[in-house]
C-alpha cells in the first residue's frame, strides 16, 4: 500500500529535529508595503512564511497535508509572539473559497492545476507570490526535485493569469556555499 502524502510528509517533518524558520528572502524583499488583510499560505509546512506574514500585519491561514509541519508551524508562531490560523487539508480536494483573499503564496510546491482556483480565491487586487524550481533545475540544482513534472516553466506558470497584471516575474539560478538552484519567481496580481 503506498503512503499518503500525508503520512510521507509528516515523517518528513517528525524527522526534522531543527526546521528553517526565517522567511524565504523573494517574501521579505517583495511583501513590504502590501498593507494587511486576509493571507493565505498554501503547502505551509513548518510556518516559516505563514509566521513572517503574521508578523507583517497580515490575518493568515496556514494550510498544508502535514498536521506534524502544522504543529512546528504554531510553535513557531507562538515563539514569536504572533497569531495565526492553521489548517490540515489535501489542497486537491480544498476549496479555497472566491475572493477571499488579499495574499496567496504558494513556496516550493508546484501544482498547476490549482491556479486556477488560487486566482478565483484572491480578491480583485490581491496578489499570489509564487516561487518554485524550475526546469533548468534538473540540470544545474545540487538538492530537490529534478522531475520535469515538478519543475516549473514559463508557460505553466503565466497562462493562468494573463487576464491578471504580472507585476513581477523572474527566473534565477542562485548559489551557496553548498547549494545552487534554479527557480522561477512570480507576482500577479487579481484584476
């Protein structure tokens, strides 16, 4: 019988004695100024996006699959002295409402499928931050995924929200020290 994803990403967090818990810089350099309201972080994982956004201002819901990543997620929050909602959900099968909210994110999880509903979610104005690996990825990246079916491209990613304003849109190759990655980095925004 194979694992669920849930039942693979908890062991996956339960594994994880220390978690990443500053924000991804992309969020930080490009969230300034965005003001407040309703945020929603999709494939949350342990919080660290969710609980930066909080800090900013922001009403957020964290969801995601793994309710072991959404306990790390809470602790965190409450380590740093902010609220958020968290919500254990498959997001195949979540509805994520209609314009609800005034931010989305979607980090390092890549399902085209779901921008449709992502866009029908975001309030006219809202924006959606995206930023995943993309296709050059596989040959250039040191850790992560190097499946084309998980690796995003240019098309994928815009098509959704040509009706909508990119009001930011890069693909980069980044290294550490120890690490290099190939990601694709995305803001539209709701018309």
């Amino acid at each position: 019988m194979a694992r669920s994803d849930a039942d693979r990403w908890n062991a996956r967090y339960a594994e994880q004695e220390e978690t990443d818990s500053e924000p991804i810089p992309f969020l930080v350099d490009r969230a300034e100024g965005l003001g407040s309201g309703k945020a929603l972080v999709l494939a949350a994982g342990t919080g660290r996006n969710a609980v930066y956004l909080a800090g900013q201002g922001f009403d957020v819901t964290a969801l995601d699959v793994s309710s072991v990543g959404l306990e790390k997620c809470r602790r965190l929050a409450d380590d740093r002295g902010v609220r958020i909602q968290t919500l254990c959900a498959d997001l195949e099968a979540f509805d994520l409402g209609e314009s609800e909210y005034n931010l989305i994110t979607k980090i390092y999880f890549y399902q085209p499928s779901l921008f449709p509903s992502i866009r029908r979610a975001l309030k006219p104005g809202g924006r959606f931050f995206f930023q995943t690996f993309s296709r050059k990825h596989a040959e250039v990246g040191t850790f992560g995924p190097k499946n084309p079916d998980y690796l995003a491209h240019q098309a994928a990613v815009i098509e959704p929200f040509t009706d909508d304003r990119i009001r930011y849109y890069e693909e980069t190759v980044e290294e550490t020290d120890a690490d290099r990655e190939a990601t694709i980095r995305m803001i539209a925004e709701r018309r």
